[in-house]
C-alpha cells in the first residue's frame, strides 16, 4: 500500500516510527532518488543536473518550515541556477519545476498551493515593473527567499489575533499538532492567560501526545482524550482550535482525519470552531464531499496483525464543510469562511 | 466632546457619529502640517484625539467607526494626490530635461512601479500582495516634487481634500435614514404583517416611507420593556394611518407565527455579521427563526465596526440603572447594603444591549443596499483601512 510523501514528512517531524513505516519510508526514499535523477531541468547546463525535488526535499527535512516554504525555496533555486535569458523562458522554466514539484506529491494541499502563489506572483509582477531582466530576478530570489519569514511572521500575526478570543479560564478543544495552533497557545501562556487545553490523542499520528508535552512544558494544564471521547467532554468546552493542511475555496478545511468529526459534534453543542491557518494554504479545490479529494493514505499500526481479508479506512485527512466552521484566524486578518473564496478570485482572475 | 459625552450622554449612533465626524474636522483644519508626510502628521492628530474619544465611551461603537473612516480617507485621499503627482512627474520629466537633480534616487523605478506600491498600501493584507515588498510609504514622490510653491499648494490640496470627503461622510451619516428608507417598497409588501421591537428611527422612516407608496401593511410593536419606547413607536405610527397592535416582549413567541416578517434597527453591526441590538432582540431572532420568519436589520454605513467580536455580551453591553426596573422605594430593605451582613441579596442587572448571531440574520439593510450577513465583511473592506483597527499612536514600539 502507497503512502502520502506529505503524511511521512510530518511522521518524520514527530518522530513516530513503526516498523512498517520505516520500510515504507526506505521504498518511498530509493524510489524519490530515481524519479529526482531523471527530472533534470535543462537549463542548458550540460554535464551538471540540478534537481528541483532534491532541493525541495533537503527544505523540508527541518521540523519548524512550511511545506509551502519549502516548495517555494526549491523554486528560488531554480531561478538561481537557471541560464534563461527574458523573462519568458525563465517562467517557462518554473513552471516546468513546479509542475515537477506537485506531481511528486499529489496529496499535499500546501505544496499545491505553495507552487501556484509563486507562479502567480512571478507571472504578475515581473512583466509589469522591470524593464531590466537581471533586476528582476534578483528581485524574484529575494521575495521567494523572504518568504520563509512571511510565513514565520504569519505565524505570529496568527497567534496575536487569536489571544482576544482566548479569555481567562477558558476550556480549549486541541486537535493534531499544527505548528499555528502551538505558537497560538504559547503566546496566550506567556501572556499569563489561564486556560486549560483538552487533547486528542490524534491516532494514528499520535500527534496529540507531542502537543501534550510540548503544552506541559509551558505549564498549561492539559488533558489527554481518546478521539472517542470529544462528544463526552464537549459540554466542558468553550472553543475548539485547529490548525489545516489546506483550506479550500468553498472556506472548508482539509485536516487530519477527526476534524470532522469534531467540528460537527461542536456545531451541535453550539461551541465555536477556530481554525488557525497561513493564506498560503488557500488552494483552488472545491471539495463536494469526502472522497472527492485526491487520497492521502497513511498506514495504521493497530499493534496487532490484521487478518488480510479486512479492509482498513487508511485515509489520512477529512474534509470539514464551511458551515461548521465560525472563524479561521489568518495572516491576512480573523476572516468568516467566505472571505476565502474572494481572496482566492482576487489573486487567480 | 469628551466630557459632553461622558456627562450628558448624547443619545443615539446617529447624533454620535456625526458629532464625532465634525469634531475630528476642526481637528484636521485646525491642524498644521509640515511639507513632508502630511498624511502621516494629519493620521497621528485624528489617532490622538481618537484614542481619547473611543476609550471615553467604548460601547458607543459608532464613534470609533467614524474615527477609523476618518483615517481610511486620509490615506485615500493621500494616496490620490500622489498618483496625480506621478503622473505630472512623468509628463514634466519627459519635457523638462533640466529638473535632473530633482530626480536623482527615482530613475530606477518606474512610475508604474510606485504606482503599483503605493496602491499595495491602501488594500487590506491579500494573497496577491503577499510576496510583494512593503513599499517606504509616501517617500519617493515627495523627495521629486520640484519647488517649494508645488510643495505647499500640495499639502494646503491634501487637507482640503480630506475635509471635502470628511464633509461628505458627514452628509452621508445624515442622510442615511432617507437612503434605507428608498428601499422599503422592495421589501414591504401589500397586506404584510410586519413586527418590530422598541423604537428605532430607522425602522420608523422605513415603514413611513412605504405608507407613502400606499402599501398597506399592519405593525405589531413589541414594548421592549424596561424602557418601553415601543409605545412612543405605537404612537407615531398610528399618527401617520398605520394599523398598529402593541405587545409585550413576552408574547412575541406567541405572535410571531401570525408575522410576515420582522424589522428592527441595530445599535452596531460587527465584521462577522453580528448585531449588537436593544436587549430583547435575541429573543425576537430567535423566535423568527424557529417560524422561519425572515429577520431584517436596517443598519447606517455608520454602524459598521470593522472589529470581530469575542466577547459581545460583556464587553459591548452596558448596564443600565435598576431604577428602570424597580421601584426604590417599594424593594428599599432588599436592596439596603447598611442592612444584615452588608451585602444585599436582591440584585437587579439591567444590561442595555443584546448580541444577535449571524446565522439568526436573514438580511442588512444599509445605505449602500441589502446584503447577506456572510457579504457584511466586504463593505467592511472599503469603508475602513487595515492599519486602524487598533486606533493607537505610534509612540508603542512595533508588536
């Protein structure tokens, strides 16, 4: 069975082994090396061949960058070591890595998206202000290597919204470990705001442990659940935080497996669901229901052996409708869900 | 101001907002601006003085509404001068070979591209301008504009500019109970039966205004205790030829099922679409949307707040004195804290404001027309600039 390379990245962050992970992770690997050898973009450089998915992959090794970013580092490179000589070939050129980029990984949203803003800002921007072709892209390596601190920055713009809507003795519901949500809860502890956080334990990722420690480090009273137990202790919760591994036009979010189900269980008790999100991550999907985004499979280690005639649900990621969802806190300001689509047809039509 | 506010509390959004508009004009008159970043000095006076007025009466939220219009107009009006002042560099530039020294530090970029720039600063935070720099804000056309006479004639434009806006706006406040009202025939049909609860001014010339058109409709007017300002509405209605029926606020869920539709006014409305209205609405949103009965808010440009709210019901509530409820002298030893153990134990809560949920709105309303609560958000976007939502001065080293 298959894996999604975006699910195994995160795996890697966290540091879950399984044994079968690891042996898919060695095929994945050998087969990454095979594909990035012969996606070669010709440049006309002969002799030397520069890999854009090597590069990407090298970005996304660190724990604390943005698939997006490193996505968008990858592409910089290009430019840097590409030979073209107007703008024209130069775009053709990216278009061919980032294309490259996102068929190596069909599953990642920020990915997508990540490749379809830096298309977008070089396609736009370039032809309109610079006579000169080397100022220009000079001008392109620097805006995508500043990217990696808009997106650190957005980080922090994201947490200084949301502490309004953290108050003293509230009760948050945490699911997954996103990176916004965390620095969200960091900053409203060192803003010695009282708050306590209920965890989902998060299987199979068992991300929810991570967060936990990383909460308890800060001192924040945390209490770890078993995802079944979030319709039990909804009723001692007053707000509900996620992150997203996207957010779709329709002003929904693509998240870890579990989403869903909470946010309706939310919605049916009246308590408000948050989701914490760069703008980077707005892509141009538009889910109708579940099973119509591309699969993003993850195998799950039940600790026990299976027998081979039972199926498992190995979908990694849900789909949570824009109905169920009451605000998404993004760099761009606290948005409702049909801010999304607006900026999305500003930025594409 | 600040005191007249404080003291004899100046009743209503209306007569607020435009007190604060004409106010923040004889601040911007009376304010002298240097020959560089007029704009800059013009934003800092109104912030200060906002500052002031917004912390004197926080609930009162149309006067932090206006003060940030304010603001957004100064950077409009800014930002259109120096885009007209590009477009005479270039033609002067192009003829007039002998201004080279003026013209030192611009030669790299184009006039597109400062146009492009300063354009960047004005629209909100999007994803299209995400990659792009933040541009130094008004510093290049003003290092280029030759002679002095040019610079002045500049900065006397750009306050006449702002006060010439800053009057419409004020024209704007005062008209706009005659713009909502142009629309009641589109929504007041022939036999409706409309319910409204207390009295809004509003409301009142938007039903007046569809009796004018000869449509005839009847009123169920809900007293909206404890200040009972729906019988003053019963009153003026049934002056003007209006069959009217009065209830008690309780009896609204008993009468709505016989209601085409619900009409009230607001006190705010927030960016997600929420309204801060009279205490009692909820009530009345609730019981409309339980009979599917549609449930319209009539609501000035000027009680648009650009911010979100995460705690309406205490933070933008407001409680009012007990004596609108009791009578002193009858509850006298229940509410004597010289009496027992110092600390009575009848307390009465009278807060002034209600907070409606979006989902519970059915349409707005406004002087610029109907729209859904999930659009409120867009209007929000073209009436305030990003960079005020926190009117403060710039003395607070950066976040």
């Amino acid at each position: 069975m298959s894996m999604s390379a975006y699910y195994q990245t995160r795996a890697a962050h966290h540091g879950v082994v399984t044994s079968d992970w690891l042996a898919q992770s060695q095929e994945a690997a050998t087969r990454a090396v095979v594909t990035g050898g012969q996606e070669i973009v010709d440049g006309g450089k002969s002799g030397r061949a520069f890999s854009v998915i090597d590069e990407f992959n090298n970005w996304r090794k660190q724990p604390d960058l943005a698939e997006a970013v490193a996505a968008i580092r990858a592409l910089a490179a290009v430019i840097r070591n590409s030979e073209a000589k107007t703008m024209m070939e130069l775009e053709i050129e990216l278009k061919k890595a980032s294309d490259s980029l996102k068929s190596w990984d069909t599953t990642s949203i920020s990915l997508t998206a990540g490749c379809d803003l830096f298309m977008r800002y070089v396609t736009r921007t370039s032809a309109l202000e610079y006579e000169d072709f080397n100022s220009a892209r000079s001008r392109l390596i620097e805006r995508a290597e500043k990217f990696g601190e808009i997106s650190y920055k957005a980080r922090k713009i994201i947490a200084m919204l949301s502490q309004d809507f953290i108050f003293d003795g509230c009760t948050i519901l945490v699911h997954g470990f996103s990176r916004v949500v965390m620095e969200v809860l960091k900053m409203a502890a060192q803003n010695k705001k009282l708050f306590r956080v209920l965890c989902t334990e998060g299987r199979p990722d068992r991300s929810g442990l991570r967060l936990a420690n990383e909460l308890a480090k800060l001192d924040v009273p945390v209490k770890l659940l078993i995802d079944s137990a979030v319709a039990y202790t909804m009723d001692e919760v007053d707000m509900v935080f996620v992150g997203a591994d996207g957010v779709v036009e329709s002003g929904g979010i693509i998240n870890m497996m579990g989403t869903y189900q909470i946010a309706l269980v939310a919605h049916s008790m009246n308590k408000p669901v948050y989701v914490a999100a760069e703008s980077y991550k707005f892509a141009r999907l538009y889910p109708l229901d579940q099973k119509d985004m591309g699969p993003a499979l993850r195998p799950i280690d039940f600790g026990v052996p299976i027998p081979s005639k039972v199926e498992v649900e190995t979908s990694a990621r849900d789909y949570t409708p824009p109905q169920y969802l009451t605000l998404l806190f993004t760099d761009l300001g606290v948005l409702t869900p049909s801010v999304v689509s607006d900026e999305l047809i500003q930025l594409y039509l | 101001m600040v005191a007249h506010g404080r003291q004899c509390k100046i009743e209503g959004s209306q007569a607020t907002a435009r007190q604060t508009a004409e106010l923040l004009r004889s601040v911007i008159s009376q304010q002298r601006v240097p020959y560089t970043n007029q704009a800059g000095a013009l934003i800092d006076a109104v912030k200060a003085v906002g500052e002031q007025l917004i912390a004197a009466n926080p609930v009162e939220l149309a006067v932090g509404n206006i003060v940030r219009r304010v603001l957004h107009i100064i950077r409009e009006e800014d930002l259109s001068l120096t885009t007209a002042a590009i477009g005479e560099l270039n033609l002067s530039a192009v003829s007039d070979d002998e201004n080279d020294d003026d013209r030192d530090g611009n030669t790299t970029l184009s006039a597109a591209a400062v146009a492009a720039a300063a354009r960047s600063t004005l629209r909100p935070p999007s994803l299209q301008t995400l990659l792009e720099d933040t541009p130094v804000s008004a510093a290049v056309p003003q290092t280029s504009s030759s002679g002095a006479a040019d610079k002045s004639s500049r900065s006397r434009k750009l306050k006449h500019d702002v006060i010439e806006a800053v009057n419409e706006l004020i024209q704007d406040i005062v008209t706009c109970h005659e713009q909502i009202a142009e629309q009641a025939v589109e929504h007041i049909h022939q036999n409706e039966v409309i319910l409204t609860l207390g009295s809004s001014r509003t409301v009142s010339e938007f039903l007046f205004a569809a009796k004018e058109k000869k449509r005839s409709f009847r009123v169920f007017v809900a007293e909206g205790a404890p200040r009972y300002q729906g019988h003053l509405l019963a009153k003026e209605l049934v002056a003007r030829g209006l069959q009217t029926t009065l209830i008690t606020d309780s009896a609204v869920f008993a009468m709505i099922s016989r209601v085409n539709m619900v009409i009230v006014g607001a006190h705010a409305v927030m960016a997600n679409g929420g309204v801060i209205a009279p205490v009692g609405m909820n009530l009345v949103a609730l019981a409309a949307q339980k009979h599917a009965v549609p449930f319209v808010v009539l609501a000035g440009s000027h009680k648009l707040c650009p911010l979100y709210p995460h705690n309406p019901e205490v933070l933008l509530n407001e409680l009012r004195s007990p004596s609108e409820l009791l009578d002193f002298g009858e509850f006298s030893d229940c509410m004597d804290f010289g009496s027992g153990s110092g600390s009575p134990l009848l307390h009465v809560v009278n807060p002034a404001f209600d907070y409606v949920p979006p989902k519970l709105v059915s349409l707005f309303i406004t002087d610029a027309g109907g729209h859904n609560p999930s659009y409120m958000y867009r209007l929000i976007a073209d009436y305030y600039s990003a960079d005020d939502l926190v009117v403060q001065r710039r003395a607070i080293a950066g976040n």
